[in-house]
C-alpha cells in the first residue's frame, strides 16, 4: 500500500463481545502510538443514560430527543479511555452484560446510529486511530487500511465475560452469561441496519485457542505488512 505523507491510518476491528477486541486493541494502539476507541462505549453510554432518564429504549423519537440535550464524549489519556455523558464520566457505570444488553437495544435505532457514526468518524479524523466494535470496517471507516474480524466459541467468550463480571452482578445472573451474549449475538448480527458482519477485506482471526500476545503479535504483524507496502 502506497501511503501519501500525512495519511491517516485507521486499524477496524470488529467481532461479537469477548472475542477480545477490548484488551488487544488498546495493545496493538499502545504499540503503534496511535488514539484508541472503544464504539461500544458510546452506545453503552446511551444505553445507560435512558436507563438513568427512564426513557424507554423502544421510543425512538423520546431517545433522540434526550440525546439532542445532552453530549457524549470519549477521552483517551495516558492509554486511559474514559466516556463522558455531559459533564459526569461515567465509564465505570458501563461494564458488564447488563449494560450491554441496553447497548444492543439502542443500537437498533437507525437515528442513534446515524449519531454515534458521525461521532466516531470526528473522533477519528484528526489521528491515526484503533476503532473496535462491530461496524467500524463497514459502515464506520469502509476505508480503513487495515481491517480485522475477531471471534473466538461461546463457551470462550462467556468465559472471558465471566471474569469482568463487574461485583455488583449476582452469581445467578453470571450463570446465564452465555445465553445473554448469544442473544445479544442475534441481535446484533440480526439488525437491518449496519448488522454485525465481516468486512469482505478484514483478516478473521479467530482467538479461541491463542493467548492476547499471540492475538497482538497476529495484528501488529499484518499492519505492518499492509502499511510498510507489502500488502498490495
Ligand atoms: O462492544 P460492546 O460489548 O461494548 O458493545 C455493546 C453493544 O453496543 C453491542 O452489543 C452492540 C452495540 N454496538 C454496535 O452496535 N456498534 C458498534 N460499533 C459497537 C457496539
């Protein structure tokens, strides 16, 4: 790849929750000095504001309408990403399968897409940047250089989720980790618009059986390749 001087990179990976993409895209950004963001931070924050508004996520034009009134943000600092809803940082407020379950739900409504896309390709136009999530090589940055699709078996990822499970959440509730994340799956591969998919040019790595080094090492290798011009 011919890169003009002054180019921005974009490295997209995309794949369904505790495929990883978290702990091995704040690596690989880590590694090449570049601005990480996490997608599925925003729609959690929305997500998380209905919840804390009590706007019922199935109306659309009630969650427009309170997204027009108050800003999200994203802060990267000292390899720290942090989110912001207003003036309150709520990152902490975002782990676990319950908040995700109402990022799904959000994320159904084509107008908070339109906005959070809008708002990642801001975030990401100034620097070179490591996007996660679930659309960034389709719909986010079709145009990234470098794209990759992680995914890894349930039974890996609920494991992997199991062990964020944040303190608040109940033994019972972890139990049902895995039917959770599977519907969430459907849900996300399932929508019409900008489902959870494979880019047709991402490298899939699946991580079941590999260790995050091996998942980083896979990743930094194959950016190298593409950007230092080998990669066609
Ligand atoms: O990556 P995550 O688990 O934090 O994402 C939470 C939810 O947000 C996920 O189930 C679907 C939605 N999401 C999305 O639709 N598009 C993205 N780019 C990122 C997340």
């Amino acid at each position: 790849m011919v890169l003009e001087p002054g180019t921005r990179i974009v490295i997209a990976i995309d794949g369904p929750s505790g495929a990883g993409k978290s702990t091995v895209a704040r690596k690989v950004a880590q590694h090449l000095g570049y601005q990480y963001v996490d997608s599925g931070a925003f729609y959690r924050a929305v997500g998380w504001l209905m919840h804390a508004r009590g706007v019922p996520v199935e109306d659309a034009a009630a969650v427009m309408a309170c997204l027009a009134h108050t800003p999200l943000r994203a802060t990267f600092e000292a390899g720290i990403f942090h989110m912001w809803v207003a003036d309150a940082c709520v990152t902490s407020d975002l782990r676990g399968e319950a908040a995700g379950r109402a990022a799904s739900a959000v994320a159904l409504l084509p107008g908070v897409r339109a906005l959070i896309t809008a708002q990642l390709q801001r975030v990401g136009a100034p620097a070179n940047v490591v996007m996660e999530g679930r659309d960034i090589g389709t719909v986010v940055f079709p145009e990234a250089q470098v794209k990759f699709f992680l995914d890894a078996s349930l039974a890996v990822r609920g494991q992997r989720r199991l062990q964020e499970t944040p303190p608040g959440e109940t033994p019972a509730l972890s139990r049902h980790i895995l039917e959770a994340m599977a519907t969430r799956d459907r849900q996300d591969q399932g929508r019409p618009t900008a489902p959870l998919v494979q880019a047709a040019d991402a490298q899939r790595i699946d991580t079941t059986d590999l260790t995050v080094d091996e998942v980083v090492q896979t990743m930094l290798s194959e950016i190298h390749r593409v950007l230092d011009g080998e990669g066609g």
